[in-house]
C-alpha cells in the first residue's frame, strides 16, 4: 500500500511539471531542460581590444571676430530642445589673435597611418585640433575632412609607426536587444566605457540630412561626441552623436550614427576630400498613414510627397510638382524618404532614368536626369517665420481649434508669400485641438482643404466645416519659403502628419 502511494505521488508531481516532463519521468528518463546562455561576466577583453584606438579630441576655433560660423545643415528650429549633440564646449582661452571657442569630444582611429572618424560638429570651424591617445601621446592636426550634411568628419594625424585601430561593422546585422559598448571621453574623463543594448533602429531626427540612427540606452554624456558604439566582436557599428535628454545629461535615450552609413561617407572623404552625391532637388514627406496613402490615391502607405521644387535643379526640370508623389525611380519602388535618398544616391550622374509618381490620384512617369549634388544645396538656414497678429478680422475654426486670416497682398509681403497668392493664414492655434496636434502653427498657410482650393479664411471654415473628422479632413498648409505639407486631422486618433 505504501508503495502505490508514492508511486500515485510521483504521477502527480510529474503532471504538475508538465505533460513532456511526466513523459520522460514515467519512461525513467531525466526530463530535457533548454539551455540558457552563460552571462557575459566581463567586458574586458573587448575594453583591451577597443580602448587604445580611442582618442579624445580637442578643437580650437578661429577667433569670433575673424570668424565666420558654418551655417547648420537644416534649420536648428526643426529640432526638439529635448535632442542634444554631446559635445562639451570648453570656456573660451584668450590668447594674441583674441577670444576663441574650444570644444571637446572624441574620435576612434580607423586605419594605423593614422586616420581618425568623428562628428562633424566636434571639429566644425576648428583651425586645428590637439588628439590625445590613451597612452598620453598628442598630436596636433590641420587635415581635416568633413561632411556637415551627415555630421562625420576624417582627422589625419602623423605618428611615426602604425597605431591600434577599430574596424567598421555592418550595423544592419544589429537587432534589437543586442548589447553594446559606448566609448568615449565624457565631461573630458578620457577612456570612459558604458554598456547597453541596441534599443530601436532607423531613428530619424532631422538633424542632418542624411541620417540613419541607431539608439542605445548606454550611458553617453558630453564629451562622447565622435566616440565609438561597439558590438562584442569589438567592431564600431556607431558613432556616438545625439542624446535626447531634458536635463541636458543622459536620461536613457542616445543616438549612434549607423556604420554602414559611416563607412561609405569617410571612403569619399578618404578618396576626394568631398562626398559627392546625386540629387532630384526637392523637399518632402513620407506617406506616413493608410489614410493619408488613401486621400492621396494611393493603394497603400508608401511613397515620398514632394512638398517643395527648388528652381533649376533635376527636379524642376523633370516637371516635378509639389503635391505629387514619388513612388519609384529607375524602376525600384520608393518607399519612403530615406529609401528615396538611397536610391538616388545609388544612381549615374547625367544619365536619364524613369520617375513615377502619382498626381491627382494618377500615375505619371517622367523622365529625371540626376546631377551632382550642390556642395551649398541644403546647407542654407531656413528663416524663422514672421508670426501674424491676430486680428478682428480673425475667422475662427472651432472643429480644428484654430482662427485664420484672409492672406491679402500687403499680408502675403509681410510674411513673405509670394504676390498673388491665396488662402487663409493661421493666426492663432488651441494647444488642446486637433490642429496642434497635427503639426499647424501661426503663420502657415492653408491652400486646401480635402483637395479643395482655400481662398479665404471663411472658406477655410466652410469646408472643415464640411468635412468628416471621423474620416479625417486633409489640409495642404505651405511655407512662407515654398514649403508644403499634408496634415491629417482626424477625431478618433492622434493627429496625423
């Protein structure tokens, strides 16, 4: 009788371990227990491998009053406070010539003669920059190489025999959750590591113009700037840029430029001095939502809207409008902004390819001829908009949260419309309405609503008024510069842009 109990013991405590583990317990046999990787107890053969081909650098700029500063590669108003560059800024040292700026951040050496990848803004403006290695050894440098549209930049230096240094990984072959090291010189203390993991991929912030992110939560501060992002092979597969932060320190959220991006900007740089590329000379913006992809004619969410053709460029040429919307070029499907870029940047100069498009909902094919890219295209500052007063005349536009203006001439010179043109003007927007939400500000101009020309601030009225939020209502907003944007407004979902 014993005996059956605790055989009757041994059923149940096997159906409790699973109906697998019952198996192999009533055939005899162990049950099979997955095997779980060992923790990673220590970093420090990869720190050995990594550390002596870091450097710290410190720039020095020309004095302010015989300076002329380098103009942003986009208009800084575009970016949240919240996203930062970290980059400590030094006080300035007088010396003969006056009043300089010093900077510091970091690098990593990327060939034994001596070539070293940073950020741009780390040397931007610099006569010369002092880098210091890891084992107390300074060199002072004046060859310097740079690219401010993806904010990298190529030191040399002169040593006399063959330095440690890092090789370029492929980024694309990260995932997310993979652990990485970030390495670097924050607040100058040289020789710093911090650990992490990969926490998202193709982050875009419109900081630069060409940008592919990816973003860490290992600890990065100012100072880190140009540093390496380093997988557990040891090989970089970022460099250390952006933090997003609202102390101004790391709160958690840091931003590496992708090395796959890195590696073919510092070949040009290596090669020509310069990074050469092609380009269509517009603006745009992604097909973001199934509803917006729809209201443009499209049968699914992807493609770029061009938002805005600058004059005598590939674009205009072609007969590129803004309102159309690319959806392949030399017969590869485009779909977004940055595959865009991608592909354009892949193609021949001077050699005629097909442009699809949709335009009023129909497909188009043109033919574009792709030319080299302007050293100076996008590198201009975008002037903050002048903001109208709100008037009596004011219209409001309850459905939306917002009051507009009739654009008249002596308004349109104001702001800076071009004469002639028509629409209703934002004067005032309501932080709690749809309006905010979807991106409208004062001083936009609404040109259409649902595809409907606007011509006035009533009209601007009466056809919100007419349209369905549940459906959402599609408003064509423009730029004082010639900019244009599509916004989405609807009622039962955050607004979309």
């Amino acid at each position: 009788m014993k005996r059956w109990s605790v055989t009757l013991a041994g059923l149940v405590l096997g159906a409790a371990l699973g109906i697998y583990a019952g198996r192999a317990f009533l055939q005899g046999q162990p049950p099979v227990i997955t095997a779980v990787p060992k923790e990673l107890t220590s970093y420090r053969d990869i720190v050995k491998k990594v550390l002596p081909a870091v450097v710290s650098i410190e720039s020095r700029a020309k004095p302010v009053r015989t300076r002329q500063r380098r103009r942003a590669p986009i208009d800084d108003s575009q970016v949240p406070e919240e996203f930062r560059r970290f980059f400590e800024e030094l006080p300035d040292q007088p010396d003969d010539e006056g009043p300089g700026r010093y900077g510091f951040g970091s690098g990593f050496i990327v060939d034994p003669k001596g070539v070293i990848l940073t950020n741009f803004h780390v040397v931007d403006g610099a006569d010369q920059v002092e880098v210091r290695l890891l084992d107390g050894r300074k060199f002072v440098s004046k060859d310097i190489k740079a690219d401010s549209k993806s904010d990298l930049a190529l030191v040399r230096i002169q040593p006399r025999g063959p330095l440690p240094y890092l090789e370029l990984g492929d980024s694309a072959a990260m995932e997310i959750g993979d652990r990485v090291l970030a390495v670097g010189a924050p607040f100058g203390l040289t020789g710093t590591v911090t650990n992490g993991i990969i926490s998202a991929k193709g982050r875009a912030l419109r900081m630069n113009m060409y940008e592919d992110f990816l973003q860490t939560d290992a600890a990065i501060n100012p100072g880190n700037s140009g540093g390496p992002l380093v997988n557990l092979e040891g090989k970089v597969i970022g460099i250390n840029s952006v933090i997003k932060s609202r102390s101004g320190g790391f709160q958690g959220v840091g931003m590496a430029i992708a090395s796959n991006l890195a590696r073919n900007i510092m070949q040009q740089l290596l090669q020509n001095g310069v990074v050469r590329r092609g380009y269509l000379g517009v603006q745009i913006q992604d097909v973001d939502s199934p509803e917006l992809a729809t209201r443009l004619g499209l049968k699914e969410a992807h493609g770029a809207i061009v938002t805005r053709v600058f004059e005598d460029t590939p674009g205009s040429k072609a007969g590129l409008k803004s309102g159309d919307v690319i959806v392949s070029l030399a017969g590869k499907p485009v779909k977004d902004g940055r595959e865009l870029q991608g592909v354009v940047a892949g193609l021949t100069v001077g050699k005629p390819v097909e442009l699809g498009i949709i335009r009023d909902s129909k497909p188009v094919t043109l033919s574009v001829t792709v030319e080299e890219q302007p050293q100076t295209f996008g590198s201009t500052r975008v002037p903050q908009p002048r903001i109208p007063e709100r008037s009596r005349d004011s219209v409001a536009v309850d459905k939306i949260g917002v009051e507009a203006v009739d654009l008249t001439d002596d308004l349109a010179e104001t702001l800076g419309f071009r004469e002639g043109r028509k629409g209703a003007v934002i004067t005032r927007v309501d932080r709690d309405g749809l309006g905010w939400e979807g991106g409208l500000r004062r001083g936009l101009l609404v040109t259409q609503v649902d595809k409907k020309a606007v011509t006035s601030a009533r009209g601007l009225h009466d056809l919100v008024e007419a349209g369905s939020l549940d459906r959402g209502i599609l408003l064509r907003v423009e730029t004082p510069q010639g900019g244009t944007s599509y916004v989405l407004l609807k009622a039962n979902a955050d607004a979309q842009r």
